[in-house]
C-alpha cells in the first residue's frame, strides 16, 4: 500500500486520508489501495480530492469526470461503501477522516476507478428508449404531440436519470445476475410506457418479460437509495409491473 | 471479485447492511424461503413415517420431539410468519401499490418509493414474526 | 412459458397456500400440542375426506410456490444456456418428485393402507 502525503498550503484547511483503489486488468493480478493525504474546505468535493492527488501526486490515477455538477453521469463510483457521484459527494458530508474510492460494482474496470459502460447503453437501448409510434413528425400536416401537465407528471422524475449507473451498482440482482436488464434499464421503460405520446407499451413490456427481466428484481429499492437524481427507479419498475399484473391499465 | 464483469457477487447480494430495512428484508425473505423448502420437503418425509404403522410414527415422533426440534420448529414458525406478512408487502409494491406517485423531484432526493408504509410493513412482518416465535415455544415447552 | 406467466402463478399459489396452511396450523390448536400428534389423531385427520384433499393442495400449491422461488433464486446466481436448463428442469423435477411422494402418503393413508 503505497502512503504519499501532501503539504497543505493553507494552515487552516483540514485534511482526510483518501484511499484510491488501484487495478490495471491488463497488468495487475490484484488491486491495490493507494493513500494520499489532501487538504478539504466545507465544499470540496470527492471529485476534487481526487483531481487533487492527480495534479500533485500521481498523475496516472484513472478517473472519468466531465461536468463536475451531476448532470453528465460520468463520475460515479464507490465512496465509504456506497455507490456515489464524486462531483456530488462533499467530503465534508461524509463525517469520515478516511475516504475511501473504489470502480463501481458490476461493471467491467477499464482501470483504478474508470468502468466501462457498454452493458448498461445496451440494456438502455434494448427498452427503446425514444418514443414509439407509427405517425411520426414527419408527416406533412403532422403537429406536435400535445400533453397535459397531468400526463407530464407521470413520466418527467423518470426522464431525470442521467445514466450514471449508480443503481446499477447497488442492486442486489445485478450483483450476482450477468443477464439481469437491471434498474436503470427498466425505469427507462416505465418513463416511455407512461409517455401518454408512446404507442409502443406492448412491445416494451414483452421485451423485459423475460427470465432476467422485470422478475428479478425484488424491491429491495437499493437503486432508489443511491439515485442522485431523485429518479426512484424502486418506484417505477413497481409502477412497470402494475401494468403487467393488471393492477393498471 | 470476478475482475472481468467486477460483479459484486454472493457477498454483495446477501450484505444487508448498507442499504437500511429494504434490503434486510429482501434478504430475510430469501433466508426465510430456503429455510421453509428446507422445512417442507423435511416435513413431507416426517410425515410420511405414517406408513409405517404406530411404532414408526412414534419412533419418528421421538426424534422430533425433542428440545433441538421444538427451537427449530420455533424458528420455522417465525420465517413462516415473517416470508408470509412481507410477501404481502412485496407482492402489493410488485402490483405498484403504496410505492407512491410520480412526481417532480426535489432535493434531497428522498425516494417515495421507500416510504413508511413499507417500512411499518417490514418491521411489523419482524415483529409478528418475533410474537409468533415466542407463542411458539410457549405452546411446546409448556406442555 | 413467459416469466410472467410463471411469477402470476407464483403469486397465486403463495396466497391460496397462505390460506390453505392457516387453517391446517388452526386444526393443529384445537387440541393440545401434543395430542395433536398422536398416531391415532394424524391417521383420522388423513382418513377425514375434506381434509385430505386440503393437504394435497396445500402440497401442491407450497411445492409450486416453493420450487419456483427456488428457481429464481439459482438463476439469478448463475449463468449460462444450460446450467439455466438444467435448474429449470430440475426444480421442475423435484417439484413433481415431492407432490408424488407427498401424495403417496396422503392417498395410502386416506384409503387405509397403513
């Protein structure tokens, strides 16, 4: 375990240990923890803890990050246990003097805290995820497709998930299940079923009745717990299933 | 750790501590459910010592009734109990019941879905559970 | 099947089993707890018509209930075309395995062959 410290430049700022896991697949056997000791204020965020070690200490860690304001999903991760967007996750807020970041679980590492993505864009684009109709705005007398605010409603909390794949990660199916469609996937499939401009509900639900469908998940609501969107994917795969069990219409 | 898909894996699964009550519960109904096949085709066999003529049956008999028997028929009682009230919670939040409305979020982000009405659900599934338990040994060490 | 279909009897079978197994515990309190077990009290509840055919249901639906849930849970350990195969097939298996043998008890004993 390698151990570097830094030299805090301001005297007042306080100071965490951060615990960066360290893992190249193509050359390593084993991960390992690197620590570095980083300055922090009230609003230092995890992101910029590790933006930090990597301006001052070891260039070399692999971190993926774009907006900073958790709005492009690209810095999610494992903090203190728990799957968390670094840009969003104070240090102060975490009440711990070591902070420890890991990959994402359940996804593949591309290396340290960088994953790959592709099963979740593919399980994403499976659902079909656009609206589904056979009249489209390419009609020559087509108008837009008019919705109350009612019927906004039902879908628009859904329409917030940024793909960040933090539900993903703390579903207990998805832990053990390589086929599971998974959280993110079907949430998304219930934000387009309750489109009232969406035609394509059947052909929706027949794709995820399956033997790693919409089953197999369980309501342990794990993925509403980490969503940092407020997307409560628990809520809409409960709603999605309604409509196969007959409960709505 | 599987380092090719990074899956969590069983201990991922089967770790009921992170995520609050929701994911204890999820856990107790798998435990309570293997735990009740278990029990049932144990059941099934015991119970088929009835072909045997009386001397079978209570030969059986003996070996059940014993103080070990009655705490894991106790324990059976309870996983009984406990896979029976919050597999009607479950089943009604599969049917979308008492997992809220859709609506715009606001930070803090609590989730709807994970409301008390769940949540009383859970504990009142343990705590019958607990009742029935001590009902349970009541009745048997009683005797 | 669909998964649908499959879950629809799964939740089906839990509730009537819910019911079904209450009233069977319930029979079991009428008495003491122990008397309730003796040889001649078992054989008379098997030879009790009514209550026979409520033991092979409650046989069958827990035997459904109980195997499909165990199904689930293999298949979300694992997988791969045939491991998921052969756990489909064999809690199938296994499911009809106890309903034969449970019913054997059931019906031997209803018709006095003890």
């Amino acid at each position: 375990m390698a151990q570097v410290s830094s030299i805090a430049d301001d005297q007042s700022s306080k100071s965490i240990t951060l615990r960066i896991a360290r893992y190249n697949p193509e050359k390593d056997s084993e991960r390992q923890f690197m620590e570095f000791t980083v300055p922090y204020e009230k609003w230092t965020t995890v992101l910029e803890a590790i933006l930090d070690v990597k301006k001052h200490f070891d260039h070399s860690v692999a971190v993926r990050y774009s907006c900073r304001q958790a709005t492009c999903g690209s810095c999610g991760m494992i903090i203190n246990g728990k799957p968390r967007l670094a840009c969003f996750t104070k240090i102060s807020e975490l009440d711990s003097n070591i902070v420890t970041v890991e990959p994402m679980n359940n996804f593949p590492i591309i290396r340290d805290l960088a994953v790959k993505f592709e099963r979740l864009f593919d399980t994403h684009h499976k659902i079909k995820p656009y609206l589904d109709r056979d009249d489209t705005e390419l009609e020559s007398d087509a108008k837009e497709f008019l919705q109350s605010p009612e019927e906004l409603e039902q879908y628009i909390q859904f329409a917030n998930c940024i793909k960040c794949g933090l539900c993903n990660s703390a579903c207990p199916t998805m832990a053990t299940d390589s086929s599971f469609v998974g959280p993110q996937a079907l949430a998304q499939a219930y934000r387009y079923v309750a489109d009232s401009r969406d035609k394509g509900k059947d052909s929706r639900l027949k794709i995820i009745d399956d033997s790693h469908g919409i089953w197999r998940c369980h309501f342990a609501g794990s993925c509403s717990q980490v969503c940092p969107k407020g997307v409560d994917p628990a809520m809409g795969i409960q709603l999605l299933r309604g409509y196969m069990l007959g409960f709505r219409s | 750790m599987t380092q090719d898909e990074h899956k969590e894996g069983f201990k991922g699964m089967a770790n009921p501590s992170r995520y609050g009550i929701e994911r204890v519960a999820y856990w107790l109904m798998r435990l309570s459910g293997l735990g009740l096949l278990a029990y049932f085709i144990g059941h099934i066999y015991e119970t088929s010592n009835i072909l045997r003529g009386r001397v079978g049956w209570n030969e059986f008999l003996e070996l059940t009734q014993t103080t070990e028997g009655h705490i894991v028929l106790a324990i059976v009682i309870a996983m009984c109990v406990f896979h029976t009230v919050n597999g009607i919670r479950v089943m009604l939040g599969h049917g979308g019941v008492g997992v809220g409305k859709p609506a715009r979020p606001d930070y803090p982000y609590d989730p709807a879905s994970q409301n008390y009405r769940h949540k009383i659900g859970i504990y009142s599934a343990i705590i019958l559970a607990a009742i029935a338990m001590m009902y349970g040994l009541a009745v048997m060490f009683g005797e | 099947m669909r998964e649908s279909t499959i879950m629809k009897i799964h939740y089906g079978t839990a509730l009537a089993a819910v019911a079904l197994v209450a009233v069977h515990i319930l029979m079991r309190m009428t008495m003491n707890f122990a008397d309730s077990l003796e040889y001649e009290t078992v054989l008379a509840n098997y030879k009790f018509i009514p209550y026979a055919i409520m033991l092979e249901l409650i046989l069958v639906l827990l035997s459904i209930h109980g195997f499909n849930g165990l199904r689930v849970i293999l298949l979300e350990l694992k997988q791969g075309r045939m491991y998921e195969k052969a756990v489909s097939y064999g809690c199938l298996a296994a499911m009809f395995g106890l309903i034969a043998y449970g019913s054997r008890t059931i019906i031997m004993t209803n018709m006095g062959m003890v």
